[in-house]
C-alpha cells in the first residue's frame, strides 16, 4: 500500500500532464495573434 505522499505526487503529476499540453497550445495561439496584429500594424503605417 503506498503512502499518502506517493499517492498525492501521483495524482498532482498526473492533473499537471492535460494542463502543459493546454499551456503549450495557448502559447502557439498567442504568438499567432501577436504575428497577425504586427503584420496589420504595419500595413495601417504605410
């Protein structure tokens, strides 16, 4: 039988997992975005 501190490093390793791959697909959207708004800021310049 595993101890209450195993079992919780378990179960917090394993919420994190989902999480890093959301945090990762948020990053590539917002670098997206801020590619897109430069490209438009620069067309209103000239």
């Amino acid at each position: 039988m595993a101890s209450n501190s195993k079992k919780t490093k378990r179960i917090r390793h394993r919420k994190a997992a989902p999480n890093k791959r959301n945090l990762k697909a948020d990053q590539k959207r917002i670098q997206r975005n801020t590619e897109i708004l430069k490209e438009l800021a620069s067309k209103e310049e000239t």
